[in-house]
C-alpha cells in the first residue's frame, strides 16, 4: 500500500473492521507468536528480572499477569528477546537457557484449594509454613532421587490434604531446608538460577478476605527470611499495589530491603501510547503501512514483530491524530484528541490500563454509525469515541465484579440511591451504609461480603484503589473510567479531576 495515497472508503471500513479486533481480553488464549507479537515490553517493567527484585508491584490492570506468563510460559525464544531488553541498569548477567522459572502459584490442583487453607490457616506463621511446605514440593523436580525417596511423605499427598502434609513434615529425619540449601550449592556450581513465581494471590482465600491477608503476609514474610539465604534461588512475587501496601508490611529490617528494591510497574503516556502501536501494527500488513503512513519509527524484531520506538508521546501522537484527527470537534475548544484519550482513561489516582485503551479503541472503531462520514485517512470519529468510553466503563466495572471485587456489585447497588456524583463525604458513607449486613453479590453462588469492617474505611478503600477520589474539597467524585459502569452521571460543571501525566 502505497502510505501518501488516499485510502478509499471501502479500505477504511477494512482498516476499521481489522481495529475492532485488537485483541482486548484475549490474553489467555493467544496463540505464543500472537502473545509475543502483542506483548509491549516496558524497559522499567523489565527490573523485575533483576535477581535482586523479589517483589513486583502494580494496580489492577498494569499487565501484572502478562509479564508473569512472558516470563513463566515462554519459549526460549521469547525469553532471550526479553532478556536483551532489560536494561543495563538492572544486575543480571542470566540468559533464559540457564534458568529455571517455576510458577508456584497460581498452581491449580498442585496448590490447596480454598476450604483446605480455612481449616488450617489460623496466622500467619502457619501462612508462612504452608507456602514453606508448597515450595519444596514445588521443587521436587531437582532433587536428586535419594532426596525424592526422603521427602517423599511430604510431597507425596494431594495438595488439599495439608493435615497429611504438615504431619509428614514434623516427622521427616532430613530437614528440607537442607535439601533446598544443597540445591542452592548445587546452582551456584552450574551457574544456573531458578525463579519461583506468584501471581494472582488476591485469589487466594476466595472471599475469606482475613485469610487472604494472612496468606500474603506469610509469602512476602517467608521470602523476607530466605532472600538471603538463597542467591540462586529467588521468588518474583508479583502483587496488586493496595494488596502490598495494606498486607505485605512486616516492619522488620529484611522486609524493608525486599520492599524498597522492589519493581513497579508504571505506565507512563509514552509507554502505554507504544503499547497501543504496537498492539496495531502487529494485527496486519495492511495496519502497519497506516501505522508508518503517520510517520511512526520501528524496528522488525524476529520474535516481537514491529516494535515501535516511542521515546516521547509525540510520536505516537501521529498516528492518533491521523486515525481520530487533531480535535474532538472542530477546533481546540473540545479538547485535544491525544490528551482526551487518557484523561478519560485514568482512574483516582491517575493510573492507566493498557486493556482499557485497547478497549476504546476496538469499540470507537466498531461504531460505524458514528464513522460513516470519516474523509481520508481518518478511521474513527470523536463521537465514536465518546460513545465507545461508556463501553470501556461498563466493561471495567464488570470484569472487576467477576474477578478481584465481587463486593463491588454491592458498591454499585448502594449507590443506585444518589447517582449524581460528586457527593459530600458524609452522604457516600451514608450510602454504603444502607443494608450493611445485607449481601454485597455472589460469586459462583457464594455470598460476598465487604473487604472492610466499616462503611467509612469502605470509602477509604474505594478511594485507594482508584474506583473513588477525593476532590480537594472534600468531596468523594467518579473517575470516567467507573462512571457509567457503576451507573453515575456527573452533574454540570463538575471537571474530570486532576490530571497526572508521565512521559
């Protein structure tokens, strides 16, 4: 295609109709080359190789997961296209065909379910051993056959008997701390590594949010102890920030050197504008000759595909700016097309998701309402992208309901009351207050209760992870990225909120 001609109508829809479909919420069904061809790697993301880092910390949405399974539930191949970006800051010298990665949980029938860990887990010390206990058995697999033939009482027993676990433990005659100290002899001769991974740990306790604390507390707690002990074998705890900041806090010395070298991960306006073009170039040839017609800079990399190079938010402004067009109306009065976009799309404390970016952007190309009257190059409208905001609202709201929050429909209930947002602090409490003892939603026909004791730590919570803000007034206000999912409206005059934008 040749990049200065006028694209025809018909080549526009085509375009349009390839956009709709850029992948949102398909993570974990892609294929390894379509992941690898999708996946945008962050050079700060990328600390969290560093053999030093042990905990990796970000919102919901920060691609937590997707980094974990980069390097978790890889070919070799991805593994070193990923290493040769880390930067040279970070202190690792290790190539993927010399390390072991191991995912210690989420583990399926290898981990305890639910009701086993509710009729065992009673602190966190016992928290601290069970995730003791799973790490050996989890290890298994590089003991030597002598070793295998002692433990074998301890990892033998299904993964819900704990009872048969713990009980095998305290009768073993070889201390498994032993084992696990030979094998870290044994890497440090062969050069080699092995990293333990963890993912998804707000699953753990189901809706037992005490025993989920607990269980976080006892695995940070656990490799707080054994950071230091171990060199060749190391964690990589990946954890949602409120869970880190409200659980993980053990107030010794060696949690405090763990938390303080910890990898965040942060998207900054460059990084998920990149994220965004790349995601696009990579869905088709014809996709990437409109990503180049906007003057966007890549390189071809064998196993990422087209990899833009983004070093500023301007570049990727191009390309919003030849598919949307400079404005969202006919002149500046409306806002700037590449401002709007994620301002729109931060939450209370002015993070960005990149799956809700992806999102628009599918769902605005999709309205062909909106897009029929579009002239060359354009692709989408700015209605379209107004209207596909509701869409990524509703979307948001409802995958957190069906996964981290399911209290959260209860949220939305509550708040049916007064939908016109902002409200002063004592009518939200108010709010939250009705039926308090009452049923917050059910998942998988379980009953959901509140994480928080109290209405107003209720709010408080709501405000941390981002669902709330707080004006300076005083007043509690919606992002618009929970808005028209929690079915609110704005009243008149009222401004989005601050703006916080990283390059």
């Amino acid at each position: 295609m040749n990049n200065s001609s006028k694209l025809t109508k018909e080549r526009r829809a085509d375009l349009r109709g390839q956009l709709s479909d850029l992948g949102y919420g398909q993570a974990e069904s892609e294929t390894p080359d379509l992941f690898s061809h999708r996946l945008y790697l962050v050079p700060e993301h990328l600390r969290a190789l560093d053999p030093r880092v042990v905990l990796v910390v970000g919102p919901r949405g920060a691609g937590k997961s997707a980094l974990f399974r980069a390097i978790f539930s890889i070919e070799v191949d991805l593994g070193d296209a990923i290493i040769s970006r880390v930067p040279q800051t970070a202190s690792t010298a290790m190539q993927f065909g010399s390390t072991t990665w191991k995912a210690a949980f989420p583990g399926g029938t290898s981990f305890p379910d639910t009701q086993a860990l509710e009729r065992h887990i009673d602190s966190d010390e016992q928290a601290k051993r069970i995730w003791y206990l799973m790490l050996v058995r989890c290890l298994t697999s590089e003991f030597d056959e002598a070793q295998r033939t002692t433990l074998r009482p301890l990892i033998e027993p299904g993964a819900a008997a704990i009872d048969e676990i713990l009980s095998a433990h305290d009768s073993l005659k070889i201390n498994p701390t032993a084992v696990l100290d030979a094998l870290e002899e044994r890497l440090e001769c062969e050069g080699r590594w092995i990293f333990v991974g963890y993912d998804e740990l707000d699953t753990l306790g189901g809706f037992n949010w005490a025993l989920t604390a607990r269980m976080v507390r006892g695995l940070v707690s656990f490799w707080s102890d054994y950071s230091r002990r171990w060199r060749r074998i190391r964690a990589k705890i990946f954890l949602r920030s409120d869970l880190f900041r409200r659980h993980a806090g053990m107030g010794t010395a060696d949690f405090a050197k763990l938390a303080a070298n910890r990898a965040i991960l942060d998207w900054s306006d460059s990084a998920i504008l990149g994220m965004l073009v790349k995601r696009i170039a990579n869905t088709s040839d014809e996709l990437a000759s409109y990503c180049q017609g906007a003057r966007v800079p890549f390189e071809k990399d064998e196993t990422l595909g087209l990899v833009p190079n983004i070093q500023a938010p301007d570049v990727a402004h191009r390309l919003l700016e030849r598919m949307v067009g400079e404005y969202m109306g006919s002149d500046r009065k409306k806002g700037f097309v590449r401002n709007w976009i994620l301002d729109h799309l931060r939450d209370g404390n002015g993070d960005l998701c990149p799956r809700t970016l992806v999102r628009l952007v599918e769902l605005a190309a999709a309205n062909n309402a909106a897009n029929r009257t579009l002239r060359s190059p354009r692709l989408i409208h700015p209605t379209a992208l107004r209207q596909a905001l509701n869409g990524v609202s509703s979307d948001h709201v409802t995958q957190g309901i069906s996964s981290e929050w399911p209290w959260l429909e209860g949220v939305k209930r509550r708040l049916r009351q007064q939908q016109l947002v902002p409200w002063q602090s004592n009518d939200i409490v108010n709010l939250l207050s009705s039926d308090w003892d009452e049923t917050w939603g059910q998942l998988r026909s379980t009953p959901v209760r509140p994480p928080e004791e109290r209405p107003v730590d209720l709010v408080n919570y709501l405000v941390e992870l981002g669902i709330f803000r707080r004006r300076s007034d005083g007043r509690v206000d919606v992002p618009d990225l929970y808005l028209f999912g929690l079915e609110l409206r704005r009243k008149g005059g009222v401004k989005v909120g601050a703006r916080r934008q990283k390059s």
